[in-house]
C-alpha cells in the first residue's frame, strides 16, 4: 500500500475510486488489462489520502446535485478501508451536501457504512451495486480467494433491502467452462429475487480478456485447473468477448426470470437508474 496526492477525484461519468489496485485476488479481473497503464503493482494498493478533500471541493462548486458512484475500477472497500475511513468519509461528504451515492463492492465491508446509505436515501438516493456470480462458495473461494463468499454478499443485499435501499447486481463475467451452468444461473437470480434487487446488470454469458489480465487468467487456470486454458486459446484465440456456447438459452432464463419477477434486466435501464438522481417535489402546498 502506497499513499499519493490526487489532483483530480471524479470523473466523466461522476465516479470516483479513492483507492487503485485491489487485494480481493479476482482471476478473473478486467482492471488488470495493460489499457489501464498501471504504473505499480496490483495488489499495491494505491491510496488518494486526499479524496476527501477534493470531493467536498467539487461538491461545494457543482450547482446540481447528482448520483456520484465508486468503485467502477477498484473496489471502495478494499481490506485497508476498515482503518482508513476513506470511503466512508466521502459517502459522508456526500450525505451532508446532499448528493447520491453508488458504490459497486464484492466486500461486506460495506455493512460497516449502512448507517449512511439509509441517511443518504432518506434524503435522496443511495444504491448498492454488488457483484454475484459464482454460486458455489466452495467455487467462489477459488476464484475470489480473498473476498466474502457470494452467500454472504447475498446476505449484504438481504441487510440493504430490510432497510429499503435498493440494490443492483453484476452478474458478471461468467466464466465459460466454469460458471456457465443452468444451475449456477438459476442459483444467482434466486439469491436476487429474494433479496428484492431492482436490476441485474449482465452483458451476456461470458467474460472479457484483454492483453494483462489474459495473462493472469490463463496461469490462474493453470494453476487451479490444469488443462482448461487450452480450451479457452483453442475456442477463443486473442479474442476480447469470450462468450459461452450455451449463452442463448442461459441468457433466455435470465431474461425471463428478470421478466417475471419485475426486475431490470437491460444494462442501459440499470445504468439509467443508478445514475438518475430523484426529482424533487415541486409541487406547492395550499397551505403555503
């Protein structure tokens, strides 16, 4: 872990990554791709000590309140969160100005700030995006060795939905091969509609691989299954969308299941609603 100076915080898209690089050891992770030009090593988690600060600037500055999100690039609560306070403090900063707040995390980390997300939604919006996507805890150790097992990340969204924030999850990538199975699908959009998610955000049946986190994939596959990144160059080359032979029919289920149970299922839709900031009410009392 390394501590550097931020000159600037938010981005385009009105998000922010108070740290960069990530311990969660995902083999799967796109942030690992060479286009993101990490100058340090991945696990040597890059610290911006002064978000807090920049980001009371931008929000004392900006005349429209907005949805500001966190960790499209590395995860908010990262193991050093707990002693840092980093994303805490912003999600305060954000609360007290009266801002939005979206953060997407795989850590339950994030119940240890609850108290702000319901603060923040009483008074405008806050939303948790949390990934799921492999089933099978036993799985999930394997391929998200140092983060929370997706039952307890389902746990997290039963916590969020009790106190009425709404929830979206990523369920992405699916690993062809791997978690590309009917019953891993119908197990992950179970654990959504009982926890009440208002959307599930998923591409299609498959993953990306770009030049960098290629690389850390395959000697992952390697490692835990000798033999498999043979099939993965022999299907699929140097392509950047690796997507599963059997994604027609899985991605029909979960179309359908998203369908019945009134749950957002197109990304735009899912994007479009965790960056809409609520309206405030004009309309005008009699009495006033």
């Amino acid at each position: 872990m390394h501590s550097v100076k931020a000159k600037s915080l938010l981005t385009r898209w009105n998000g922010m990554n108070v740290y960069r690089g990530c311990l969660h050891g995902c083999i799967y992770c796109d942030s690992r791709s060479a286009c993101y030009q990490f100058t340090h090593p991945f696990e040597d988690i890059e610290v911006k000590e002064n978000a807090p600060e920049l980001l009371e600037s931008i929000l004392r500055s900006k005349r429209k309140r907005i949805m500001i999100g966190s960790g499209s690039m590395a995860d908010p609560y990262q193991p050093c969160e707990k002693d840092l306070l980093l994303t805490r403090r912003c999600l305060e900063l954000l609360g007290r100005y009266g801002y939005g707040a979206t953060v997407i995390t795989k850590s339950d980390l994030v119940l240890r700030d609850l108290d702000l997300f319901e603060s923040i939604n009483r008074k405008a919006k806050s939303v948790l995006q949390m990934t799921l996507t492999v089933a099978d805890d036993r799985l999930s150790r394997l391929l998200e060795p140092n983060v929370c097992t997706t039952s307890r990340r389902y746990e997290v969204l039963k916590e969020f939905q009790l106190r009425g924030i709404p929830t979206v999850v990523w369920m992405t990538p699916i690993l062809p091969y791997l978690t590309d199975t009917e019953e891993n699908i119908r197990a992950i959009l179970e654990y959504c509609v009982d926890a009440g998610v208002k959307g599930i955000v998923c591409f299609n049946i498959g993953m990306t691989l770009r030049d960098g986190n290629r690389e850390y994939y395959y000697r992952a596959l390697d490692r835990l299954f000798p033999g498999l990144s043979g099939w993965y160059r022999e299907q699929y080359g140097a392509a950047y969308e690796v997507v599963s032979e059997r994604n027609s029919e899985l991605m029909r289920l979960f179309h359908e299941t998203c369908e019945r149970h009134g749950i957002l299922h197109d990304p735009e839709a899912c994007f479009r609603y965790t960056s809409e900031f609520p309206e405030e009410d004009r309309q005008i009392s009699l009495f006033e």
